[in-house]
C-alpha cells in the first residue's frame, strides 16, 4: 500500500492589504519533508508515523506552509499546486493520499483555494480515490470540500495541541479505507453565526461542551471521525462561520444527523459569545496597578497568527505614555534589527520602531536604548505547543534594553527580522530574557499563546486593540460573507434564521 503526503497551508487574512507570495512559504520537499516533520507534534508527522503503525509506504511530496497573512499571489498558488500535480504524476502507483489544509486559503483568484485544490486533484484521480485531508480549527468551511475529500478531520483544540493525534486518525482511516474495511461517507451542516475568536477556546464554556459532544459522538462505532471547526472570522469569504462534519462507516442518514447535533450545539451557544474587553489605555492602566507578574497583555488586534503584520505599536506607544516598567514588547522590524546589528552589541542608539506596514498599526514609535544582545533569530521548541512546529527562525533579531528611570527591572524590545508568533517561550528565552520575571509581556496573538506562556502567566488581560485582526467585526466591512448572527454587517443580525437541515 503506497500513500503520498503532500500539504499546502495558509490560512488568509483578506482583511490584510499585503498578499502573501511564493517566498513567504517554507517548503520541504521528498526526503527532506520527511526529515522535517517526522518527530513534529504536526499532523505530517502524524501521517508519516502512520505508515509504521497503518502499514503503508509513503510517497513523500511537498509540504508548504507561510505564516498567515494576506491572501496568496495568484502566482503562489498556481505554482504550489502545479508543482504538486507534477510530483503525484511521477509517483508509482498510488493507492491514496494524505492531504494537510488549512481550511482557510484565500489565493487572488480562489476564495476557497483549498476546495479549488480539491478540485484539480480529483479531477485528476478520480471519484473514488481516497483522499483524507485534516483542516485547521480555524476553517471557513466549503460543502466541496465535503463533497471532494473521502474524509475530512479538523483539529480539536484550540490553543491547537492535537495536530499529530488528528494526523494519525486521518492515517488510520484512509489505510482502513483502502482494505476496504470501511466506507467512509461524511456530511457537513453549518449554522449561520459567527464564532467570535474570543470564545473559540475549546479548555473553556462555551466550546468545551461543544467539543466534549464530537468526542462523545466519535465514540459511537459506525461513527470514524466528527469535528468541529470555528471558523476563521478575518476572511471576507462567502463560507465564512463555523461548522460540524461527521463521517461514518456508510451511513449517511447518521452523518447528516450526527452533524445536525452538533451545529444545534454551536447554535445554541449564540447568546453566551457576547464580551467586552478593554480597550488599550484601560489594559494598560489595569497593567500597570496589577500586583501579579507578569501580566500578559493580548494584543488582539496585532494577532500575527490570524494574518497580522506584528508590528503594531498601539500598546508600545501606552506603556511609554503611562511610564511602565518591566515590560517585554515583541516588534517584527527588519530595517530596526538591522540598525542595531550595524551598531554593535553594547552600542546606545535612537530609532523609529514598528508602524511601517500599513496604516491600520500605527505609527512608528521613537524609543532609544542599548543593545543587549544580537542572536540569528533560531531556536528549537521541544514541547508541544499550537504550531506543532519543532524549528522556529525569527530572523537576525536584536534585544534593546530601553532607556528610562531606574526601575527594579528594565523594559526590553525584542525587534525580530520575521514575524513570529509567540507560541514558544524559546522566543524570548534565546534571547537571555527570563519571561517570569518582568512584570508585563505582550504577546501579538489572540488564544493560542496560552500554551506556551499560561504556566507563568500571572495575570491575562486581553486588548481590544486596533489592527487587521481586531476582534469586533464591526472594524470591518464585509462583502462576500452571508448573512450571519453576529456580524453587525448583516442585517438585523439578530433575525438571522437557521433553516436546519434536518
Ligand atoms: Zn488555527
């Protein structure tokens, strides 16, 4: 039995007015992909350690996957997906194909660029060829996604710490699947809201329960897999919103069914998504007066994960305003870290920081200080954390220790060549910075953070801050997205009907 594994992955913020191309992309190819992701907490390191485990061979292709951002050059994606084809088209027989999504590409061209992916590969595979893809949680779901995939898996949990698990599920059933032990038919229901980012955490009410239901349902022998996914709010798309999908073993009366509890689930949550956070001045404020360290300011609206530029400098500039102390703030400023590289180590110098790529992030902010220490921006995770990725690389990075009133701890700019999420405390640890310690971090990031950094966290306080991942929706205008509860651009939100399928 021979497998290919191939994946292609953004998740796109159509809201971002920077595209993402061909060179944003990391791409691992043949033995290399193997290589890479084979001791990852990933699910391509699920579906390699499947194949010991399942009994297959793996066809090892290629595997692609950018930082979100804004949505994929029309370029980029025909040149993945072209390179794609043409390695399937050299392999020797395949018997099936193991496929890693995001669920939530947006290409120039494709508002749901997964689905066109589909397309092209079972045009040219066939009907019946098994084709299992697993999907991010934050997947904007398209019905010919269903319709194209043999079967579809999505993640459990967000912070995301189940990708390997989901991986090895997706390899086990498409190895069942080919023996002909089971004949996997799926369904997807998805209810018309909106699933706000803020209550996507499934450790917490209401998405708990949610998911405790899909597990409880995966339980049930004739069913093989039944997710749930939150939808990916930051794109203008028309499959926009969360959704359940159930896959059985040939029954799909139960898939139908078994999805239309599920969406009833999340239907029924609608009225406990409501929130209010603070917005920058006040977080601040609260920061500041909070006798717990380190006090963990979310900067919602700079989420680098859900596509922003990380380089906002709404919180930066408060800190400075209201005269903070002990603060680490994270900025992806190349030209910055570039300045302090060329000053030295030990070097005093003067600089305009963050606020450089589009005008939703602020203006760059004025800050001096001296440079603590210049590091190639490399370090190794080694627990599991919501990438699922082992090797991190922010870039030729540079610490700057600000200048300011003696304080009992010193404030630090962290000023990165790449932007990098924060779901690994080795981003600030490889720099010598001792995170527990300082009495405020901030992390550009909305849930995901939590894994890395809830174990110092003294206190969390999430921001409604600006930027292109702002959390109330109503920052922006939406064109393409249906009609659904909680969008104020829908109208009469609040009247949104729910036409159950079943
Ligand atoms: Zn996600």
């Amino acid at each position: 039995m021979r497998i290919a594994v191939a994946g292609i992955m953004h998740e796109s913020n159509t809201f971002n007015p920077q595209p993402t191309p061909l060179e944003a992309f990391r791409v691992q190819r043949g033995a290399e992909l193997l290589s890479w992701w084979r001791d990852s907490p990933h699910e391509v390191g699920g579906f390699i350690a499947g194949a010991q485990k399942f009994g297959y061979e793996i066809f090892s292709t290629l595997m692609a996957q950018a930082t979100p951002g804004g949505p994929v050059t029309g370029d980029a994606f025909e040149r993945l997906t072209r390179e794609l084809q043409e390695r399937l088209a050299r392999a020797p027989r395949l018997d099936g194909l193991l496929l890693a999504l995001h669920g939530a590409m947006v290409s120039e061209d494709h508002a749901d660029a997964d689905g066109e992916l589909l397309r092209r590969l079972r045009a040219r595979f066939g009907p019946d060829f098994p084709l299992v893809v697993t999907h991010d949680y934050h997947a904007n779901i398209a019905q010919r996604v269903v319709d194209l995939s043999t079967v579809l898996i999505i993640y459990k949990t967000y912070p995301h710490l189940d990708h390997r698990e989901r991986g090895l599920q997706a390899a086990s059933l498409i190895a069942r699947t080919i023996r002909g032990e089971i004949r996997p038919v799926q369904a997807l229901v998805k209810p018309p809201m909106l699933l706000n980012i803020v209550r996507q955490n499934t450790n917490l009410p209401p998405m708990d329960g949610v998911m405790a239901a899909a597990r409880a349902l995966e339980a049930e022998p004739a069913v093989l897999a039944a997710s749930v996914a939150g939808g990916y709010q930051y794109a203008d798309v028309p499959e926009l919103g969360p959704a359940a999908v159930v896959v059985t073993d040939g029954a799909p009366a139960l898939a139908r069914d078994a999805a239309g509890q599920l969406a009833d689930h999340l239907w029924a949550i609608r009225e406990r998504l409501h929130f209010k956070l603070p917005d920058v001045a006040q977080a601040v404020r609260q920061a500041g007066a909070s006798e717990r360290r380190p006090v963990i300011l979310v900067d919602m609206g700079d989420n680098i994960g859900g596509g922003s530029s990380g380089d906002s400098t709404f919180i930066l500039h408060e800190l400075l305003r209201q005269g903070l102390s002990g603060w680490v703030v994270v900025l992806a400023d190349p030209e910055a870290a570039a300045a302090c590289a060329r000053a030295g180590v030990g070097a005093a110098l003067r600089l305009a920081v963050g606020g450089k790529r589009y005008r939703l992030h602020g203006e760059p902010v004025e800050v001096s200080g001296r440079v603590k220490c210049l590091h190639d921006g490399r370090y190794e995770e080694s627990e599991v954390r919501h990438d699922g990725q082992r090797y991190h690389d922010q870039g030729l990075s540079a610490l700057l220790e600000m200048d300011g009133p003696p304080a009992e701890i010193a404030s630090y700019l962290l000023l990165t060549s790449r932007r990098q999420t924060p779901f690994s405390l080795g981003q600030l640890l490889s720099v010598g910075l001792q995170p527990a310690r300082q009495r405020v971090l901030v992390v550009k990031a909305a849930i995901a953070w939590r894994a890395a950094y809830e174990a110092i966290a003294g206190e969390i306080i999430e921001v409604d801050s600006p930027g292109v991942t702002a959390v109330n929706p109503a920052h922006f205008r939406y064109f393409r997205a249906p009609a659904l509860w909680g969008l104020p651009a829908s109208a009469d939100s609040d009247e949104v009907k729910y036409d159950k399928p079943h």
